[in-house]
C-alpha cells in the first residue's frame, strides 16, 4: 500500500494544486483515465470544503489530504481539524447558522453524486471524507 500525504494552508489558492496532484497520483495508481476528472471535482469540493470549515473557524491548522494505493482501489481521504456537533446539539449562539449548515450539506451531497463509495465522518476534533474509486488491473506484456 503506498500513499502519499500532502498537508496545505487553508487558502483557497491551494485547492487546485491538491486536484492536480490527486489527478496526478490516481492515474498512477490506474484509476481509469474516464474517473479522473470526478477525481478532480471530488477532490476540489472536498478541499474547499474543508478550507471553508478552517476558515468560518478561524483553525490555522492545515488540511490533510492522504492519497492511498491499495491493491484493488485508490482511495482519497480529506480532513479537518473543524469541530462538529450533530444538528440537535447546536446551542444558541454557538456560531454555526443554518446557512453554513445548508453549505456543508450542498458541498457533500456534490461529492456523493460524483463518488460511489464516499464515507464521512465527524466529531469534535474535526471530519474525514474518504471517497474510493476501483483501480483498473494493470495490464501484463509477455516478456
């Protein structure tokens, strides 16, 4: 299993490296060429996603994106360091409004129509989207 781990600033401007570099390492592990540009658009929401919770925040910690080669799939894992709480637990005051509530949901519901297998996770010290994609068998030449 080989990954490749790449952390940036929450800035807006490193959203689009982070999709090329994810474009770039899924091709190399043999994510279809017909994937890779869901590959770009998930990960380019997922970053801006996360980017956006650092920022609304006011974490400086950076986004952790892990781009991980497995033997069948590839898999990409995008986190921040944003606190949630359910829905429910949200006290008055607390600083989330339903439009940034609404904005979290959007952006997940656009990586879910673009990704098949997508897992989200969240807590209080921050969330993981983990979306996969199956990589095509490499293709053996006689020798």
């Amino acid at each position: 299993m080989a990954t490749v781990e790449l952390r940036f600033s929450a800035l807006p401007e490193h959203v689009r490296t982070a999709r090329l570099v994810a474009a770039a390492v899924a091709r190399r592990a043999g994510v279809d060429e017909a994937v890779l540009d869901e590959v770009r658009l998930a990960v380019g929401e997922a970053c801006s996603r996360a980017v956006g919770l650092h920022q609304s925040g006011g974490i400086t910690a950076p986004v952790k994106v892990a781009l991980i080669e497995e033997e069948k799939q590839f898999s990409i894992e995008v986190g921040d360091e944003a606190p949630r709480v359910a829905p429910g637990d949200r006290a008055p005051g607390s600083g989330v409004d339903d439009t940034d509530v609404e904005e979290d949901e959007m952006g997940l519901a656009v990586i879910s129509g673009l990704v098949d297998d997508v897992e989200v996770s969240a807590g209080e010290h921050g969330g993981l989207i983990r979306m996969t994609w199956p990589r095509t068998p490499l293709a053996v030449t006689p020798a």
